[in-house]
C-alpha cells in the first residue's frame, strides 16, 4: 500500500474524483492501520518535534507518563509530565543528536520502575525531533529480585557449607597448639618462652586465615555496592600493574602489558575491577612459583572490550575446568576457594562475562569481556511528508 500511495502522490495532478477518492481510502486504511498498531503497544511511544512538542502518543505512554489528551496539545513533553526528574530528563536530552537507553526513574514513591529511552528522529541527515519510548519494568524487577534471592539462597547452603569446613580445619589445629601449650606449662611457675613460641606461631597463622575465610566469606554473600562511573580500563591495569609489580619481580615474574590505545571509557566500579583483576594476578602468581611471565592485554571488540591475563604456570586440568567458579572449590593448600568465584561475581555486576582457556603445563589465559556504553546516533527516520 505504501508504494501504491507514494506513486499516486507523484502523478497526483493526473488523477480524476475516483482515483482520488481511492487514494484517500488507502491513506485512511493506512492510517488506521498504524493507529491501531501504536494503541496495541504495551510499551509507551511518544514522538516530538524539534521543540519538544508531542506530535504523537499512544495509549500506554499517557498511562505511564500521567498524560491526558488535552494536556499534550500545543504543550512540551517536560510541561506534562508530573515527575520532576523525568520531566528534566526529557527535558535534556529531547532532540538531541544522541541515543540514551534504559534510563530508570522510580514513580509513586518507588512503587513504580519505568525505563526511558530517547532517540533522535532523523530525516535528510537533519534531527527533526526525538522518540521516547517508556517500558513498564516494575514487574520485571520483582521477578529479577525474587530469582537473585532465590539464587542467593541456594549460593548460600553451599557457601556456607563450605566455610564451615574451612573454619573447622584451623579450630582444630589451634586447639591441638593450645592443649600442648597447657602441658609444657602445667605445674610451673616458669616457662622457657623457646618452648612455646612455635605453637603461639601456629594459632597465629591460624587467626589470620580464620580471618580471610570470613572476609572471602562475607564479600561472596553480601549484595555488591556497584557504582558505575566512566573510567578508562588502561588506567585502572597500569595502576594495578605499579601496584603488584614489587611483588612479582620478587616472585620471578616478568609482566608484559599490551594495552589498546583506542578504548573508549567503560562504566566501572574501579574499586571491584581492581579486586577481581588482582585475584586472577595472584592465581598466576600461584601457578608459576617458579617465575615466569605474565601478559596483561586490553583489546575492542566490535561493542565490547577486553582484557586478558595470560600466565606460562602449570594450567588447568580438563577435568576440573568447569569446576573453577564454583565456591570453595580450590586446588591450593591453604585457599578459600572463593577468589575466582568473587572474580566472576564482579564481572556479572558490570553486566559482563568471563572465559578461561588453559592447556596443562603452558598456562592459562582468562578473558574478561565488558560491555561499551553505547551512544548510537541518527537511529530513526522520520518519513513524515515523503514522496
């Protein structure tokens, strides 16, 4: 219908009373069409001019927004909404050259979640207006809230498994040191210090270690603090790399860094990225106890950037391999076995993912993947008046 309709306005002038007749017919059935198809929607769609004027909205955008049909006549968006910080929003960021996506506001005093978007409507390479499309995501929230708690729930019968056998492991030793203590002191009035020191030694060791379970312990359970900023990637390895590089010319390990130039600033809670990149340091460190060297690489990817950690330690059996996440599972002596599952629980905050590839005897590399924010422009044509 609509090449039908765009060559009938070509040759409009030719046409006699019932071509006419019929093109209008089309037009109406079109529109009708397209009416139709926009009050169906369950997600709201409003659609302004250069100056922020609503031309066009649909049934579920006046419910969501608050908007009645008298109140969007010759009137901005921003002027007819009731919420201050989204009328702002709007107010920013309409008819603007670029896209903003899934901007969440809390309405009726948090009992409501929408998520905003806007995008430029664009016609002969000139903004003519923008888009604003309102999800209702109150419900997807409570879903998505009931299954993080349901999933806690299992993570934390495991966890809380397994630190009861870590704990119990150090209980026991300290107490074996405690009773030797009391026989070496038992009925005098004296005690060689010489004597007692190794064991003193132990509990102490001991101490700490019932300490960093319980650290590792409450920072796998708790809800993360996330607070995503932009910030660049390069700066945050090049300032981990200063950090721990005492410690790895002490342990034999040449680190060799390869960082992208062209990295375009990431949402980032440095603080956790850090963390999570100094746990896969200290896994290589661990791998290659006798030196070796490590590679710290960023790279882009299309819309995601990586960074990888390389080392040339013993790797990873293929057996196990699946096994490496999941908490308390550890290959080492005297680990906690929640580093890596801290690992892959920062990098699923920053909506990201994590791959490990390793082969026995050469080494083992994991790739950190990450999302880049996007800031697509020009996404939408406006059709209004074509011919």
């Amino acid at each position: 219908m609509r090449k039908f309709i765009q060559k009938a306005l070509e040759r409009l002038d030719r046409l006699d009373h019932e071509q006419v007749a019929h093109l209008i017919a089309g037009l109406s059935e079109e529109n009708e069409l397209f009416a139709g198809v926009l009050e169906s929607m369950t997600d709201g769609i409003v659609v302004t001019d250069t100056g922020r004027r609503v031309i066009l909205s649909n049934r579920a955008a006046a419910r969501m927004l608050g908007l009645a049909a008298e109140d969007v006549q010759d009137r901005t968006l921003c002027e007819v909404v009731a919420d201050r910080e989204l009328a702002d929003f709007l107010d920013a960021h309409l008819a603007g050259t670029e896209k903003v996506a899934d901007r969440e506001f809390a309405l009726d005093g948090g009992r409501r979640l929408l998520s905003v978007s806007i995008l430029p409507l664009v016609r002969e390479g000139r903004v003519q207006g923008g888009l604003v499309h309102v999800e209702d995501i109150t419900e997807r929230r409570s879903r998505e809230a009931r299954l993080r708690r349901a999933e806690s729930l299992a993570s934390l019968t495991t966890l809380a498994a397994g630190v009861a056998h870590e704990i119990k492991n150090p209980l026991g030793s300290m107490g074996i040191h405690l009773q030797l203590i009391r026989r070496k002191i038992g009925g005098k009035e004296c005690v060689d210090s010489r004597d007692v020191e190794p064991h003193l030694a132990v509990i102490a060791e001991e101490v700490d270690r019932l300490n960093r379970i319980v650290v590792d312990f409450l920072f796998a359970v708790k809800p993360m603090d996330t607070r995503l900023e932009d910030a660049d990637l390069n700066a945050v390895v090049s300032d981990l790399i200063a950090f721990v590089r005492p410690e790895l010319d002490q342990a034999g390990v040449a680190v060799e860094s390869d960082l992208a130039v062209d990295l375009p600033a990431l949402k980032l809670d440095v603080r956790f990225v850090k963390q999570a990149l100094l746990n896969l340091i200290k896994n290589a460190m661990a791998a290659m106890s006798g030196g070796g060297r490590l590679g710290i690489e960023t790279r882009r990817n299309g819309d995601e950037v990586q960074v990888r950690v390389t080392d040339t330690g013993t790797g990873i059996p293929a057996e196990i391999m699946e096994k490496i996440f999941e908490p308390y599972f550890t290959t080492k002596p005297f680990g906690t076995g929640l580093g890596l599952t801290i690992v892959f629980k920062i990098v699923k905050e920053h909506f990201g993912d994590i791959a490990v590839a390793s082969r026995e005897g050469e080494g083992t590399t994991f790739t950190i993947t990450l999302p880049v924010p996007q800031k697509d422009t020009m996404l939408l044509e406006d059709r209004r008046g074509a011919r």
